[in-house]
C-alpha cells in the first residue's frame, strides 16, 4: 500500500489516515447487529442515562416549530429517535453515516418504532458532509468522534453546517479521574470488554480497538480547545460517571 504523508491512530497503532477510515468501517460492519447489545453489556446499561442527558443537553422544541437535527456517526438510531420521542411535530432527524450496516440497523428500528417519517438517514462522511451551508438546528455525535481520521476536518463541518444560533454536542468517552477506579475501569476494558465481545459478536478484535481509541481521545480540556478552534463560542464540558464520559457542547453565534 501506498503510504500518505499523514498518520494517524487505530487503536494504539500509527495508521495511514487513508487507511484508518477502512479499518474503523470493518470494525463496524462486524458488530453492526449487535452493536446496541454490547454497548449495554459493556456500560452496565449507562449509555442510556448517558444518552438521555444529551437530549437534555439538545432541549429540541415541544411544539411544531421545524427543528432539523443532523446526527452524525448515529448509525442505529439511537440519539434521533431519544430525540423525536422529547420533541414535537416539528422536529427532523437526519442520521448521517459512514457505515451502510449501521444505516441498514438504524432504519429497521425507525420503522419498528414508527418513526421513519421523523428520522431518515444518509451514509456519508463527517469530514465531508453533503449538506448545505447553515441548513441545521443542531449537530450531535456520540461515541463517533473518536472514529474520525481527521476529527479537527470534523468539527470544521459541523460548524459550517449549522445556522447561527445551533448547538454542536458530542458525547464521548473520556479519561477516568477517580483513584481506584480507574484501575478498575482499565482492567475491565482491557480485559472483559474483548471477550465479551467475541462471545456476543464473535469478534474479539473488533472491541479491543474500541477500547484502545478510547484511550488515545484527546483529554476534554483538549478536545474543548479543538472545538474552539473550529469556530465554536461558549464551549464547555461536562464529566460524567468519574470521567468514563464527557458530554461536550458548544455554540456556532
């Protein structure tokens, strides 16, 4: 293979930037069908109540004013359809994807929950979204970013597609700031997460770099200076369950 100038990390190896896109679209398509399983398993059901705090965070409108929410790396739906459920009749969900498995899950569940009409989802790429200047309300990404070769490109885009006035929020794991727990936390992840994965996906692999991107994400402070950087204002952060998680917002004015 051909080897670009630019690197990046898989997991805790230096990859091609080119190449760490077709790794992380693997990982995907393999735990597509059990992806909302595992991440119950993994987080002891947490990533619900994490989840619901960012639709908090989002607030989207009880009425029928339009409300148009680009979800991106949102693949099975997740986060859309927490969102339509607190939202009214005028909210719009478009889940945006790099990962046409994902998609495929993502829009069995719209129809099952009757929602298909509020959420509809498009694969493309975070870095280079096929979207219109300033057409959103508010962008949202969890547990995505970390996935993205260029997240700095990313953020750039999130930017330029929300209207004045929107709101970028991104939940991601974080970096535990608990003594103890993270000990705990680290053997848990490093040991448990991949064999529960292999049990429940057949593939080992695949959540061992889960758990290895989640420790080479930026600190929040970090990642909050990275969202400034692409133009955001009033940018903050929360942490969560002794720093497993941080949801991080920000304001395009």
């Amino acid at each position: 293979m051909e080897r670009s100038d630019e690197t990046t990390h898989f997991g805790f190896k230096d990859v091609d930037l080119k190449q760490k896109q077709s790794l992380v679209n693997d990982v995907f398509h393999s735990v597509a069908r059990r992806y909302d399983l595992m991440n119950d398993l993994m987080s002891a059901g947490m990533h619900r109540v994490w989840k619901d705090s960012m639709i908090v965070a989002l607030n989207p409108p009880r009425g029928d004013a339009p409300f148009a929410l680009l979800d991106v790396a949102g693949g099975t739906g997740d986060i859309s359809f927490r969102a339509a459920k607190a939202s009214g009749s005028g909210f719009h969900a478009t889940v945006c994807d790099i990962n046409g498995d994902m998609l495929a899950v993502g829009r069995e569940r719209a129809i099952a929950q009757h929602l298909e009409h509020q959420v509809d989802f498009v694969e493309g790429n975070a870095e280079q979204l096929a979207f219109a200047d300033r057409r959103f309300d508010a962008y949202t990404i969890a547990f995505g970013i970390r996935n993205v070769p260029r997240i700095p490109m990313a953020l750039s885009e999130a930017y330029r597609v929300l209207k004045p006035g929107s709101r970028f929020l991104c939940l991601e794991f974080s970096s535990v700031d608990v003594p103890g727990l993270d000990k705990i936390y680290d053997t848990f992840s490093f040991n448990v997460i991949p064999q529960l994965g292999k049990a429940v996906t057949g593939d080992a692999e695949s959540y061992r770099y889960l758990v290895e991107s989640i420790r080479k994400f930026p600190k929040p402070n970090v990642f909050a200076d990275m969202i400034r950087a692409a133009g955001f204002s009033r940018v903050k952060y929360e942490i969560m369950s002794g720093g497993i998680v941080a949801l991080h917002s920000g304001w395009r004015l």
